[in-house]
C-alpha cells in the first residue's frame, strides 16, 4: 500500500504537469520563468516519469499472484474471478476516457488477460518469460531488420495522427467533445501508443515480474530478503549508473533512424527500472530497518484507494485544465501545473484518510 501510493501520487503529478496530455502551455511570463519551468519539468519526469508507471505495474502483478494464492490455499481457482475483475477494470477505464485520453486501465486489463496463463507456470518458465519481455522484443526485431536493411522505417501505427485529433475537443469543447474523442481516438491510441513505444511490452515483463516476486515473498521480513534487498540496491545503483549515460549517448551516435529510436526505447526502459528498483528498495530497507517506517506507514491510506484516486485525478484534472472546466492550460505552466498535482494529490489524500476512517 505505501508502494503504491508513492506511485500513485507520482503518476498524478506527471499526468498534472503534462496537462493531462494536452501539452498546450503559455508562454513563460519572463525569462527566468522559462528557465524556472524547464528545470521543474526535466526534474519531474527524471524522477518520476516511467518510474512510478513501473512500480505500479510491478504492484498489479503481485496483487495477481497474491489474490490466486490465497484463494489456491482455499482450494478455489482464482483465474475465472479475474477475468471477470478485468473485465471491470476495463469498464473502468471506458469510464476514465471520458475525461482523460491517457487511460492505463484499458491497457492493464488487456495485459492482466495475458500474463494469467503464467500465475501456475513453473518457475523456470516465469522467469523465461519474464526476461523475454524485458528484452523488449519489438525493439529487438527492428533493431535486425535496420541493421540488415538501412531504410526500416520505426514502428508506426497511426497514433499521433489520432492524439492530435483529440486536441480541439480540449482547447474548444465541451465535456461530451472531450468525451466522444476519448472513446473514439483515446481508446486506440493508448494501445497503439504502447505498442510503437515498447509499454506494452513492459507492462507484460513488470506484471510477470510482480509474480516473481510475489512467489519469492520478498516483500515480507524473514530469511535473507533483507539482504537480498540490500544487494539489489546496489546493483540498481551501479545498473542505473551505466544505463542513464547509454541512455543519452548511444542512441545519437546511430545513423539509422529505427536502430536509433529503438535503441532509445530499450535504454529508457532499462534505466527507468533500474531507478525504479532504487526506490522499491530503499523504502523496503527504509520500512523494515528504521523508524521512518511510522512515517511511511502514513502514505498506506493514499495507496489503499488507489484505482479511486487515479479515477478522480482524470476527473479534477480535466477540469482544471480543458476548455469544459476552468480551462487554466491558457494560463498554467510547468511549475504551476505541477503544484496544481501537488494539491490534488493533497486533497485526495485527506479525503482517503476521511473514508478509511
């Protein structure tokens, strides 16, 4: 739960400072205003963007496996339930379209769907597959044939046609606009934009992955995870240490434009779990090894509603910044959309505390 809040919580203020998709900021009122929104945004997104995306992920898989565990304990299949639990998740994310183009919901309950067959596998094929969709194997296919054939163009499925259809209804339209766009172009685009930028592909490999480590029970305080927590500290550090310079150096250094934007992909994703393990880890360390624990033990709440608060922050955020609310795209920039997530994520957060209670 506190994982999950952290994550939640940093979805949230991407997803403010991002204007909920619509990226149609004001110009900066002054020069040091410009330089003061650059440094929020490339703040921001290093610290959060990816990261919390993948966290959460991770979380949805291990809530799988823990979900068909206990109930195997009971002698009950699980596997029929969640179907059905997917089911509803989608009906929940057509929900979240209606306000918000840049649903996850819809994609989660597709790829929930997908890595079910893998709750009973065995050990040795849940790993296989999890290192097969780490790899990134779209990314992998289009890094051969570029380099085979020079004049591979990217994997391009059509989605920033649609997303730029979607803008009008923002900056002009009324609710239902934002609305019948969302169903119309957000809902394929979200797939479509998944799979031209490899998060399809992660969300599988971070669901699997959130099975793994639901098996091993590493969450949990007993034999030596505390160690082994301690020793994927360090080799996140030391991965990320490597994978952030590749990440900016290499891709450029590549002639070939579907090698390049491939390889761009691959390292992002690489270097975004790497960060993502340093936190994962230092709040289990932080949690079971010293008295922050009381202080983290608060962010439970926050994590405990979390499809909740995901839900409404598409709502509150819609209004905030499309034409059908108050319309403040016109005015707010970096640094005032990220503290208009700040407040949200505050305001959500006392109202969970209050229904909890």
């Amino acid at each position: 739960d506190i994982l999950r809040g952290i994550a939640i919580g940093g979805i949230v203020l991407i997803h403010f400072i991002e204007q909920l998709n619509f990226y149609m900021f004001p110009e900066p009122s002054s020069e040091l205003m410009a330089k003061v929104n650059a440094c929020v945004w490339d703040t921001t997104f290093f610290l959060l963007a990816g990261k919390m995306y993948a966290i959460f992920s991770m979380l949805f898989g291990l809530s799988l496996f823990i979900q068909h565990d206990n109930q195997a304990q009971q002698g009950a299949d699980f596997r029929p339930r969640f179907v059905w639990r997917m089911v509803l998740l989608m009906l929940f994310g057509l929900f979240d379209l209606l306000f918000y183009n840049g649903d996850i919901l819809t994609v989660y309950a597709v790829c929930g769907v997908l890595v079910l067959p893998f709750v009973r596998a065995s050990n040795k094929v849940l790993v296989a597959a999890t290192v097969l969709f780490a790899l990134q194997p779209i990314e992998i296919a289009y890094i051969v044939m570029g380099l085979f054939d020079a004049s591979t163009t990217s994997l391009n499925l059509g989605s920033s046609e649609l997303f730029k259809a979607i803008l009008p209804a923002q900056a002009e339209g009324s609710w239902f606009d934002v609305a019948v766009k969302g169903l119309e172009n957000g809902f394929p685009v979200n797939y479509l934009w998944a799979i031209e930028h490899g998060r399809m592909t992660q969300t599988v490999f971070l669901f699997l992955l959130g099975i793994f480590i639901g098996r091993k029970r590493l969450f949990y305080d007993e034999d030596n995870n505390i160690t082994i927590w301690k020793r994927i500290l360090v080799v996140s550090l030391c991965a990320f240490a490597v994978l952030f310079p590749l990440y900016k150096i290499v891709p450029d250094m590549v002639e070939i434009a579907s090698v390049r934007k491939s390889l761009s992909v691959m390292l992002n994703m690489w270097k975004n779990l790497a960060m993502m393990l340093i936190y994962v880890s230092g709040v289990v360390l932080l949690y079971y090894r010293t008295s922050v624990r009381n202080i983290l033990a608060k962010i439970a709440p926050y994590g405990k509603m979390s499809l909740t608060n995901y839900l409404t922050q598409s709502i509150i955020g819609g209004f905030v910044f499309y034409n059908w609310g108050l319309g403040m795209y016109r005015y707010s920039g970096h640094a005032s959309s990220l503290l208009l997530g700040v407040l949200c994520v505050a305001l959500q957060y006392i109202f969970c505390c209050w229904w909890l209670s």
